[in-house]
C-alpha cells in the first residue's frame, strides 16, 4: 500500500483519509508532487524482463527427453553413423522451433495490463484543474472522474453525483456498482462490496466523481494482480511430466541393454572389443525413438487446427493434451456461463407476473416507464449505449415492437431528476400535449413504494394504495430477489403544468404504481447442456465469481453445477479468508460455488484441487483471473469478451466465447492422447522387436542387420504411420470415459503390456523368419543363404510393423470394429512407407547399397505371413482381454 494506516481507506472517514494522506480537496502542491515521484514513482506497472528468442530457443533443450536425444546424436556421430546424428539434430532443432513459435507471448500479460491504464486523468494540483498523464498521478492527489473515463488510479471518493463505475474485469460482477461517499464500517470487505472506492481499470459508466488517489502503480489492485503474474509459476502439464518421465526409463532401460549386448559379447571372446562397443551404441542408437518428440509435437499442431475449426485457439502446444485429462473445469460466471448481459426475466404488471417473452400492451405503463425514465442512448449503427441495466429495458421494449425514440419524438423529455443512490429512484417528465405531462419514475421497489398513493389492478384500473396491495407487491419483490433477479418498479402520474423547481419533493409523490421488472445476466443456452456433458465425462464444473452469493447459487442451480441433493455448498471470500489452508484443502470437495471472491482466492482455490491430484482448467475473461489462468494446469481465456491480460495468461483462448467450446476442446484433447498412446505404443514395440532381433541376433552369433538397414526402417516406418496415427478418429465413447488422472501416463489402460508383449512378437517372428532361411535355405551357397536370411529378417522386420500399425489404431478393440479404411491418411501412409521399404530390395542398384539380395515370390511369401501371423496373434489377444472384461 502506499501508506502504512490503521484501517483501510474504505473504513475511514473523508478528513481523516486526507490527513493521511497529507492532502486536501483543492489538491496538491507542485513541490509536494514532485517529493511523491521520488518516494513512490510513477503511476505504472514494473515491467518484467523479457526473455530473447535465443534465451527462449536454449530453454527448449531443458527438456530431458531432448538431453537424450543430443547424447544419442553424438553417440551416432562419434561411431560413425552421420546420417543418424543428422536426422537426430534435425528432429531435436524441430521441435525447439515449434517451442519458441508456440510460447513467443508468454510476456504480454503485463503488457497488456500496462496498455489498460488511461493515458490521462483530470486532476487538481494547487486549485487548478489540469489535465495530466495518468503515470504522473501521485498518492495525494485530487481526481475528477466522469461517464466515459478509466479509472486512473486507487481512490477513496469524495463525491458522487449519481455515479456508477463498472468494475467486472476486477470482481466478476457484470452490474455497474452505484458508488458513495459514505465511511464503511468493517474493515474486512470484498473490492465488489466498497462503494466509496474506485479501482485502476474500471470504467464510469455514469455520472459524475471525485476522489483522492490513495495507491498508484504496483500498489493498486491491478498491480498486486500483476505482482502475483510475476510470480506465479508455470505450471509443468501431464503431457510435459510424461514424456520428461518417458524419456528417462527409456534411457535407464536402453543403457541396461546396452551394456548388457557389450558384456555377453565380450564373455563370448567371438568379437573384439571395438565391435562390441560400436555393436552396443548401434543398438543403444536404434533403440530410441528419436523421433517421438517431433511426432507428439506435430500430433499436438495438428489437434490445435482441429481445435481452431471448433473455436478453441490453442496457444502452448502440450495445452491440446492437457485438457484431455481434465477433472475440474473451474469456470467464472460472468461472460462464460452468463451472457455478460443484463436481460429481463420476468414482469409484474397489471397486478400480474408473466415472462418476458409474454404478450405486453404498448400502452402499458409498466412498459413506457421502463423506457422512458431510462438515459440509454442507440448510436446510428445501432449499438446501445448506457447502463447495462437501462439497456436492457429499452431491449426489452424494442422486442415488443415498443420504440422509445419514434415515442420520445412525439413526447418530448422537458425535465429529469437523475438516480442518486439515497434516494435510489430516477424520474422523467414528457410533455404529453398543451398543459399535459408524464412523470415516469423507477428504482428501489422498497422506495417507490413510500411514494405512492395508487396502483394498477389487473384490469388495467387505477385503485388507491392499500396495506394489503403493498404488502402483496413487496412479498413479490421478495420472492424474485430469491432467484437472483435484480428488481426494479415502475411508477407514474399525469401532471397539468411543471412545477417551479424541478426537484424530487415536487414531483416524486402521489405516484401510481405501475409494475415491476425482475433481471439478470443470464445463463448462455448451451451451458448447461455442456456442463451435464462435462458432469457425464466424469469432469466436475466449479463455478467462482465476484458476484453476490444468492446470484451465484441460483445461476449455478439453472446451470445444474449445483444439483437437488447434492452437497456441495457455496462458499464466500470472506469464509475462505477465515478458513486456514489445511481446513480448506481438506474440504474443497465440499464447494461447488465461489461468490464475492478476489484473484488470490481463486489460485488458493486452483491449488487446492491441485494438491488433492486434480487436473484444473480454469476459464477466465477478467483482469482478476489471470494469476489463476496462470496458476492452472491449463488457463482458458475469452477471446471476444476477454481482456487481453487473461488472454496473455491462458494457454487457449475461446474465439466463441462459448462454455460448449471447452466440452468440444475436451474431446479433442482425449482423442489427442489416446493418439500419442498410439504413436508410443506403435514405436516402443517396433523398436523394441529390433533391439531384440538385434540382441538375440549377438548372443546367438549370428550376422546382424547393418546400420544402414536399421535407419531405414526407422525411417520408413516411424515417420509416416506413426504421423497417421495422430490423426485417428476417436473411437466412440470417448466422452463416456472418467478422466484418466494426473498420475495416469502413457503407459497406462494396458499400453505398456501391448508394448511389451507386441514388441516381443515382432522380435520373434522375425527371428523366426531368419531362422527358417537359414535352415531352408533357397541357395546351396552359405554365403547367399546369409544373405538372403538377412535381407528377409530385414523385410519382415520392417512389413511386421506396417502390419503392427494396423493393430494399435485401437487398444482393445478390433480393426474390423475401428474401420480399416477410415483414416486415408493412414492408408496412404502405410502404402508408402512399404513402396520405400521394398524400393530397397527390388530395384537394381540399391541392393549393393543396403547390402541386400532379391527375393522370389516364396521368400516374400513367407515374409507377408509372419508379418499377417502378428496381426492374426494380436486380434486373438485383444478378443480374450474383451471376454475377460465383459465377464
């Protein structure tokens, strides 16, 4: 704060905040605002150091996965394999390139803070009014606030003349606030709740002001937010903690390997040491799937495209995945699961209550009070301009064919009293015709009430004002608030001449009640179809607001966060503030509701169900949710009604806006992983086969594939399919699935099983292949019987896991049930991928080159069936793990 004091501003009287703050109303010296500068300086928020492109670049390789692959690559360039550590750089330089493209804005959560603030306020500084840069405000000084303005600064008022300030990118709360001058007696009171304080970045929607800046710069709520961007961390997704931990077992297993191929080799005495050695980094080198990086990353590109076309705009890669794991959707009210737009709900007129879409007289006085005692304003391109409030009853009034402006030219406005927020009422006079005038009057339903002497019954009958109507009118006034709608009455007279002065005690009485209004800022039509879907994927919606509690639980009720019977309760700022961080991490299951709540609740909140395991998506369009965007495993942003903070804090941003984007984007991040667990599954068993073909192939003596065979099977069969199996259908059901967890990993729901035992098939059978050649060889010489065993281990290691491709395009079920043909991507690429694998054997010339020989139709024969015997193997065992399921 820029002041050590006893209470806070709000809880003190206007002579003692200017004491305090050794100011006074006709402002500031100059002398005292240059001492100010030095002491406090510049009304602005500090800026954080920006990473270079090459720091960002150099932050890529941070990455353990991409450590191992830079060993590998200097393994395959010290033994003498070029082409290896080429294609290894090649992939690691790849995806650093997609890193930085996808993280460049990291920063621009604090720039964008920092373009919010007004570049001027309207100050007074020696009893003058001058109109300055904001960034040279000083705590102290006087500022004049009126409609149109931002906010500058922090301050405590000192006037208002029927002032309202709308502050949703702080509380949360699309209403304007009516602001007050009046000393506020607790001193622990939500920033949506102090009514005698203007915050930096609101907005005057209407009236006039004045106040004392009492914080500036990082002081003000907005840089306290921005302080708490500063230091939150980024936090690691699933995806990033799998692939650092895949990448580690995968280095521990394949050095184990390694160095077991080197030690049997040495204690066979058959080969020197030096071929031991480049035998063992040969092994170690095929065995890493150097290009799983890369694939994962284009996977993940490709989902964000995916993603773009259903409205979700992904801006950090890993973010596609992450949602897929999603357990708790932890969403703001206001512009995500509302309209951010006031609407009428439900009219009281004629003595009646009826819905907003019912039939309404144009004559009805409800109807033209509403409307005429109204300052909303519709520019030439009809756009509405005024109180949110106040616009929506023109907007009602319009949708019944009622236009206040053909009215108002015929019934011209002569006089007005403004709303103020004592009295709470705001009235207008028209002139009707000679010696005729219409008084409208609305506001408070409590205060009106006190100023009428008549109603309207349900015939459209004016009748005197009794005890029994009043209390009728106020129990409905009652029952309204109860489901959140904000309430306003309708009242008017006929006068015959305007009084001398035009105040409230000569014209708001003797009033005859029209009617009521009841409003709110309702819930999107789609939510809470999407929040059910969410419910039924096992993903539970948390809904935090800024907005008062009796709002927030009946929108949540609407939405169907909060269920008849459920136990989860609604919980306050204030109660959480009371609560200490075990008590709450404890029993954070027990709320589905937040209300009145500031930015620090909100990451408490997140890290609350981050501690209990919970993956948090949180949404998000105000400046206040940005350290929670920041906080969570994945922030969520608005992209229309979003301010550019919470969009520079989220790692996806809603084009739409919509609360169903996030359910679509769910499902596309679940289809994301269960493909990665197809591309992982699909390398980790082909690669384990050749370390086992390669393994065996040493402790049995025999000769093992070149290295040059090795590359090109890697080549050809982990580039194009398992690029192809990124792009699988999802399989039906998907969103029938509990969320796998945080702890869940690649390898999990039996993926490591099938990695193991289809590995070890593919290993087999193509030893079995090599085997069976020599054994029955189809030439008499030894050495072309050699030959023509290695070229069909060769072939059948390579066409075994094209075939092998096949079977994971699911995990369990059968390729007959999956479709064989619906991925043409995936066709195409197998059809490929063989062409490029057989191009090898069959065209003259390259035999020499990757020391092969032609085959005849017998030996391919023999190659296609062990190749088809994996797939046959695999359907058979996937069939038994459904029986047992089902059983």
């Amino acid at each position: 704060m820029a002041t050590e004091k006893q209470a806070p501003f709000y809880a003190q009287d206007e002579q003692t905040v200017l004491k305090e703050l050794d100011s006074r109303r006709t402002g500031l010296s100059g002398a005292q605002v240059d001492e100010r500068i030095q002491k406090y300086g510049y009304n602005q928020l500090a800026a954080t150091k920006k990473k270079t492109w090459l720091q960002r670049f150099l932050d890529q390789f941070k990455d353990f996965m991409i450590i191992v692959l830079l060993v590998a690559a200097l393994v395959a360039a010290f033994s003498g394999e070029a082409a290896d550590a080429i294609i290894i750089l090649a992939v690691v330089i790849l995806n650093a390139l997609f890193g930085v493209f996808q993280e460049s804005k990291a920063e621009e959560a604090i720039d964008a803070l920092k373009e919010m603030a007004t570049p001027e306020a309207h100050v007074k500084r020696d009893g003058q009014v001058e109109t300055i840069k904001s960034e040279d405000l000083v705590p102290g000084d006087i500022v004049l606030l009126e409609a149109g303005d931002v906010v500058p600064a922090d301050m405590r008022l000192l006037h208002s003349a029927s002032l309202k300030i709308e502050e949703s990118a702080l509380t949360g709360e699309s209403v304007p606030v009516n602001k007050e001058t009046q000393t506020l007696d607790d001193t622990d009171i939500p920033i949506g709740d102090r009514k005698n304080m203007a915050y930096m970045n609101s907005n005057v929607t209407y009236g006039r002001g004045e106040g004392v800046v009492v914080d500036t710069g990082m002081s003000t709520e907005v840089g306290q937010i921005a302080g708490m961007l500063n230091a939150t961390d980024e936090t690691k997704t699933p995806l990033q903690d799998n692939l650092n931990s895949l990448g580690k077992n995968l280095t521990y297993l394949i050095l184990a390997v390694a160095v077991i191929v080197f030690v049997v080799g040495m204690m066979k005495g058959s080969e020197t040491w030096q071929n031991m050695l480049l035998t063992a980094i040969s092994l170690a080198v095929a065995a890493i799937p150097e290009g799983l990086p890369a694939i994962v990353t284009i996977v993940l590109a490709l989902g964000t495209q995916k993603m773009a076309k259903r409205h979700a705009l992904v801006r950090k890669l890993p973010a596609v995945e992450t949602l897929g794991s999603t357990d708790i959707i932890a969403s703001d009210k206001t512009g995500t699961l509302t309209m951010n737009q006031m609407t009428v709900e439900r009219v009281f007129t004629h003595n009646q209550l009826q819905k907003a879409d019912a039939p309404i007289a144009k004559d009805d006085m409800t109807l033209q009070a509403m409307n005429l005692a109204n300052d909303t304003q519709i520019d030439a391109e009809g756009q509405f301009l005024g109180d949110p409030t106040e616009t929506a009853l023109v907007k009602y009034g319009l949708d019944h064919d009622y236009d206040v402006r053909q009215v108002l030219k015929k019934m011209p406005r002569v006089a007005e009293i403004p709303f103020d927020s004592e009295r709470k009422l705001m009235t207008t006079i028209e002139k009707q015709g000679d010696a005729r005038f219409l008084v409208t009057t609305k506001g408070a339903p409590d205060e009106l009430l006190k100023r009428t002497t008549q109603y309207v019954d349900e015939n459209g009958t004016v009748q005197p004002m009794t005890d029994a109507e009043r209390t009728k009118i106020l129990t409905q006034n009652n029952d309204l608030a109860k489901q959140a709608l904000r309430v306003l009455a309708m009242a008017y007279k006929e006068i015959t001449q305007l009084p001398n002065e035009v105040t409230s005690e000569s014209v708001e009485n003797n009033l005859i009640f029209a009617g009521m209004v009841g409003m709110i800022d309702p819930e999107r039509p789609e939510a809470a179809a999407a929040v059910q879907e969410a419910r039924n994927a096992g993903i539970r919606t948390i809904m935090i607001t800024g907005d008062h509690r009796v709002t927030a639980e009946a929108i949540a009720g609407r939405l169907g966060i909060i269920q008849p019977g459920d136990d989860a309760a609604v919980l306050t700022g204030a109660e959480l503030d009371a609560m200490d961080e075990p008590t709450f991490d404890q029993n954070v299951a027990n709320y589905s509701v937040y209300a009145r709540v500031a930015p620090e609740h909100k990451v408490r909140i997140v890290k609350a169900w981050q501690k209990k395991g919970q993956v948090v998506a949180m949404t998000g369009d105000g400046v206040n949710d940005a350290p929670a965007l920041k906080s969570a495993d994945i922030g969520i942003g608005m992209g229309i009604t979003g301010t550019e903070v919470s969009k520079g804090a989220s790692d996806m941003v809603l084009a739409d806006d919509n609360f169903a984007t996030i359910v679509d984007a769910v499902e596309e991040g679940r289809k994301v992983f269960a493909n990665i667990q197809k591309v992982i599954q699909y390398l980790l068993s082909a690669n384990l086969g050749e370390v086992l073909t390669l393994f065996m192939m040493t402790i049995l003596g025999w000769q093992i594939l070149a290295p040059v065979q090795i590359l090109w099977i890697n080549l050809v069969t982990d580039t194009f399919p398992a690029i192809a199996l990124g792009v699988e259908p999802a399989e039906p059901g998907i969103m029938d699935q509990k969320p796998r967890g945080r702890k869940s990993t690649f390898f999990s729901g039996g993926v490591f099983s099938s990695i193991i035992y289809q590995g070890l098939l593919e290993g087999g059978l193509t030893l079995f292949v090599y085997w069976l050649a020599l054994t029955y060889p189809v030439h008499a010489s030894a050495s072309l019987a050699h030959a023509d065993a290695l070229t069909m281990a060769y072939a059948t290691l390579g066409l075994i896991q094209l075939f092998h491709a096949f079977n994971v395009k699911s995990l369990h079920q059968s390729i007959f049930t999956v479709g064989l043909f619906r991925n043409k991507t995936f066709n195409w690429s197998i059809l490929a991928s063989f062409l490029l694998l057989a191009a090898t054997i069959v065209i003259p010339g390259f035999n020499s080159l990757f020391h092969v020989t032609q085959l005849d139709a017998y030996q391919w024969g023999i190659v296609f069936g062990a190749s088809l015997a994996l797939v046959v193997i695999v359907e058979i065992v996937k069939a038994v793990q459904r029986a047992v399921h089902r059983r």
